[in-house]
C-alpha cells in the first residue's frame, strides 16, 4: 500500500494544518524513586514492545533523601541519558516550585540531560502563577543550557485552590498534561474529607473527590491537554485496579493514568485499551475514509464523515498506544512515522 500523502494523513485531514495538536502520551505513567527500582522500569520499559507502551517517572520528590537531592538529580540525569531509555518516554518529577532545591534540580535535568527528557512533572501547582513561575525557571535553563527544544511541562493538581483554577492553568500553552494528586486534594481539606475517600472504593464515590477528578478531565479536554489519573495505593488488588482504571477511562473521560507498581502497568494498559470491536470498527471506517480522500461513506448500512473519522481516529490512536495488534497496512497508513 502506497503511504498517503501528507495531505491525507488524518492528523492534517481531520483536524487541520492549524489546530493545536494534542498530545500522544503513553496512557500508562509509571513513578518510580529509588535506584534499583527506577532501573528495573526502564528495563521493563524497554523490553516491552517495539514503542513505549508506559512512561516512566523517575521521582526527585519522594525518591530523593533529605540532603541528598542534588546527588539524586545527578543520578535521574544519568539514567535518562544512558541507553536504558530506549523510547525518550522519561521524565521526572521535581520537588515544588516552593522547595530550596527546585531551581538546582532543573538546572541539573536540563544541563545533563535535557535534550532526552520527555517532560519535567511539577507537583503542588495550587495556580496559574505557580505554573508559570516553573515554567519560566525551565525555560531559563533551556536557554542557559544552549537547548532549542522546549521540555514539556506536566503539572499535579492537589488542592482545592488548584481545582479552583484548572480551567486557567490547564489553558497554559506550555502545560502537556494535568494529574490528580488524590491523597493531597484529600488532606487539603483539613479532615472535611475523611480518610475513606482516598481507598479505591471511596474515591470514586466521594462528591468533592469526584467533582475534582471532572474538572480536571473538562478543563484538559478543553485545552487540548491529557487528563491524567492518579493513583491507587492498593497495587495487590488487581480486579479492583482494573475496575478503577476502566472507571477512569470510559466514564471520566481520562486518557492516562499513574502506576506506582510493576504490576499495576499492564492493568492500566489493558483497561485504557479500546477494546477489540471498536478497533475493528475504527480499521475498516479509517480504511475506507482514506481511500475516499475524507468525503463522505456509507459502510455496512451507516454513514461516515469527518465527525465520525475524526473519534475512529482517536480510537485507532489509542489502540497503537496500548500495543493492540492492527493490521501492516494501517501501520504503513497511519503510523509508521511514529515508530
């Protein structure tokens, strides 16, 4: 099968030269803060598939001990920059913009390994200003660092101040991506929340937990950015993180969803995937659509056009995301610049 040309390629068809394109991040993010462990998930990383099916985290936050993060920013860089990160899929979380160490943990990233960086995750972004001010400081070390890329910036939303504003933080051009912090959201309350609601059960019934995961999902969707889901804590009870990831997915509208275990990954990547009829669906539609130049089709009794190809198209995305198999010539069509 000849490759379409690019005016073809659905990215351009459907969505247009101009429209600002949306991430195509991984919908599983896998946080990892101690050595062994952090070099154990990219091991896992790499031999998984052919293209990175999960992200990887390494955590300055909770993996740094007190004293020692300038010497564990050294070793985050290292890894980031060794052949273990077979994908570029490797990121890092900072301490808060708040933190003495923040402003040396980005000069460290960025200056070591900044051109290999998929993006930098800031916790504790409470507004717009903090976002800014922490983008602003990466930006600087870019710039300090003779880097002409931009490291994408994601952001965690842990407070009600910051639910407050999602809307306006998650409008911020330079942001990729918002994650919930649940168990922060929750303790922000000053015990108005009880404990319940940060088990798997109780957050997704808690009305202010709820509430706070819709915002974040809405204001993402309407600025182009990722909804990201927190995380589980209790990483032994795989039918309920299945339950959980799924909930996240078809009902509140999350794209990606954190992994603080190894065997959380695969749990979360199977609950994220579109499953196998509307892949098949998607194929045969996208197909036709392309063959069509984009106009409009009547396939197996229904009509299709730019509406319909535009969602078949981000189904079709998140199953390459996911690993599902799909056929050599929608690969060849649809995906080969990506791999």
């Amino acid at each position: 099968m000849n490759l379409p040309s690019d005016s073809l390629l659905p990215r351009l068809a459907l969505f247009g030269a101009d429209a600002p394109p949306r991430p195509m991040l991984p919908v599983c993010d896998h946080y990892s803060g101690v050595e062994e462990r952090m070099r154990k998930s990219l091991a896992l990383q790499g031999g998984l598939a052919e293209h990175a099916l999960f992200d990887v985290t390494l955590d300055l936050e909770d993996g740094a001990p007190v004293g020692g993060e300038h010497e564990h920013a050294l070793l985050v860089a290292e890894l980031v920059d060794s052949p273990a990160n077979r994908f570029d899929r490797v990121g890092s979380r900072l301490h808060p913009v708040s933190h003495p160490r923040f402003e040396d943990e980005v000069d460290t990233l960025v200056g070591r390994c900044g051109a290999r960086l998929a993006y930098l995750m800031v916790p504790k972004v409470d507004s717009l200003a903090v976002a800014e001010r922490a983008i602003a400081t990466i930006d600087a070390a870019c710039d300090r660092h003779g880097l002409e890329r931009r490291i994408p910036v994601h952001a965690l939303i842990e407070s009600p101040a910051a639910v407050a504003q999602v809307q306006a933080i998650a409008a911020q051009p330079r942001l990729e991506s918002l994650s919930f912090g649940l168990m922060d959201f929750v303790s922000a309350h000053g015990g108005a929340i009880p404990a319940s609601a940060m088990t798997l059960d109780g957050q997704f019934s808690h009305p202010l937990v709820m509430r706070a995961k819709l915002e974040i999902a809405a204001a993402c969707h309407a600025h182009g950015k990722t909804p990201s889901h927190g995380v589980v804590t209790e990483f032994k009870q795989t039918r309920a993180l299945e339950k959980a990831a799924t909930r996240a997915s078809k009902e509140l509208g999350y794209t990606r969803m954190w992994s603080i275990h190894p065997d959380q990954i695969r749990v979360i990547i199977e609950s994220f995937a579109p499953v196998v009829a509307e892949v098949d669906d998607a194929v045969d539609i996208l197909l036709a659509g392309l063959a069509a130049g984009w106009g409009p089709i009547a396939l197996r009794g229904t009509l299709h056009d730019r509406a319909s190809y535009r969602h078949y198209w981000h189904v079709l995305e998140r199953a390459w995301r996911t690993g599902q198999p799909l056929p050599e010539e929608v690969l060849d069509a649809f995906f080969k610049e990506a791999e």
